[in-house]
C-alpha cells in the first residue's frame, strides 16, 4: 500500500520546479492530483514562468505513477478563479485530503529600490495567494473530516538575507498564516504547517539575475560561479537542495506519519539558519 493511496492533493505553481516536484512525488505515493499553475509571466519577474505545456508535462509525469491528474491554468491571486479550478477538478477527482500551497515568485533589489508595483506583486502571490488557496481548500478538507495543507515558506524567514525585503516580509507572513489557521483548523483534524527550504535547484534560483547577485564582479557569471557563495550559506557543505529534497518533507507531512504534527516550521536548509 502506498502512503497516500485514494488521497487527492491540490498542488499550486505545479508547472515546473518544486511543484512539480511535489506533485509528482505524491503521485507516486498514491494520490491523484489537482495542478495548477498562472502559466503566464509575472511583470516583475525576470526569469521565464512555466506555461502550459509544462503544467500538461506535470500532468503528464503524474499519471505515469497510475493515479489521476487535473490540471488547469488559475493565478493564486485570483481567489474566485482559483476556486473554480478548485471545484473544476474535484469534480473529476471526488475528495481533497492534501493541499499544497506552493505557488511563489522571487525577485531580487535593494529594499530602496524595490518599486512599489514589485512590492505588491511579491505579497499578492506570495502571501495572499496564500491564503486564497487554504480559503478556497478548506471546505473540501472538512468535507473530507481532515486532512494537511503544507505552505511553502523558505528559510528567509529564518534568517532574512539582503535584497528580499519584499520577499522575506510575504515568507513572514505566511508563517503568521499558518499558525492561525492551526488554531482554527485543528478541531476539523486538519493540520497546517510550513516549510522551509534554503536555495532549491529551480529556475527561480538558477537564473541570470541570482548569478549577477552573488556574483557582481564577473562580467557573465554562471551556475558554476555562485558554488562556492552559495555553499558558504549553509552550515553543511552543500549549495543548495533539489526540489525532491523538498518533495520528502512535503510527502511526510502529507501522510499520516505526521498525523499530529500542526502549527510547525520545518526547516530544510541544510543548516543555513545556524550559519
């Protein structure tokens, strides 16, 4: 028996990176999937955005596991669309027993230069997409009489770096989210917890920008330039985690292998917190 057999999880920013990850890793653990993704850039972002043929690829790895897979374009920001994706697939998929709140964006400037526009979008997607997601998620969660929403946060929050203001301020915010929602939620038996990855190996980190970030003295930095300041961020010698890595702290607190386990930040950061 897999550990997440008949269980369907709603997995936002599916498209590609973590997501996709996440989404994958449940599958294979036995639960169907809801996918979604903006599958669309986002004006502050510099670096391409998954779009549709990644979200159907996810779809695609998905049900290569033998469960099924919903996929559909929403934005986080856009709770009414977002919801109707929502009930779109639970009306394919029956139930909801996982959900997980993925979906994020970065972008990188001194706190004095990020412009106003810049800020809002970090904490619309970031944080209030968010909570529109769990808002959106909890009827068929207590529908089903329980189940896990798994936020992701960073480890930002753990130790805020230099030019995330706005990015460390909305992985704050959903750290506030998730422990409110614990209270509320616990007498539904449904758990609420973050997590908190130090740099993950996804497009949203392995970019030009990040590259010129670490590394401003070099005239065109690439991914084997930021090794070494990368490695120096954490505490063991390693610079930085997959999106599996992640997925097996997603997939345990998914299971009820963390049945009682609510109201936690989980860190995965290879000790980038003590550093």
């Amino acid at each position: 028996m897999r550990r997440l057999e008949g269980k369907v999880a709603f997995v936002t920013g599916a498209g590609r990176g973590q997501g996709r990850s996440h989404a994958v890793r449940l599958a294979r653990e036995g639960a169907a999937v809801i996918a979604v993704d903006i599958c669309a850039p986002v004006e502050s972002v510099t670096y391409p955005m998954a779009d549709e043929a990644d979200l159907a690829e996810t779809g695609r790895l998905v049900e290569e596991h033998d469960v099924r897979a919903f996929t559909q374009t929403a934005d986080v920001r856009d709770r009414e669309g977002l919801r109707a994706a929502l009930e779109a697939g639970l009306g394919e998929l029956g139930r909801l027993d996982i959900v997980v709140a993925n979906a994020g964006i970065a972008s990188y400037a001194a706190f004095h230069e990020i412009s106003e526009d810049a800020w809002q979008e970090m904490l619309d997607i970031n944080l209030t997409g968010v909570w529109n997601t769990c808002v959106v998620a909890r009827p068929a969660l207590v529908e089903s009489k329980g189940g896990s929403i798994i936020i992701t946060s960073s480890a930002a929050v753990l130790k805020p770096p230099a030019n995330l203001t706005h990015y460390a301020a909305a992985k704050h915010g959903t750290v506030g989210v998730m422990r409110s929602l614990a209270k509320e939620l616990a007498p539904e038996m449904i758990r609420v917890n973050t997590i908190h990855p130090t740099q993950v190996d996804t497009p949203m980190v392995m970019n030009q920008e990040v590259f010129e970030m670490f590394r401003p003295e070099l005239d065109s930095p690439d991914r084997e330039d930021i090794v070494a300041p990368s490695t120096e961020m954490n505490l063991m010698p390693i610079p930085w985690v997959s999106s599996d890595d992640v997925s097996d702290t997603v997939v345990f607190l998914a299971s009820d292998e963390s049945k009682y386990i609510t109201g936690v930040m989980i860190p995965i950061d290879a000790g980038y917190h003590l550093k």
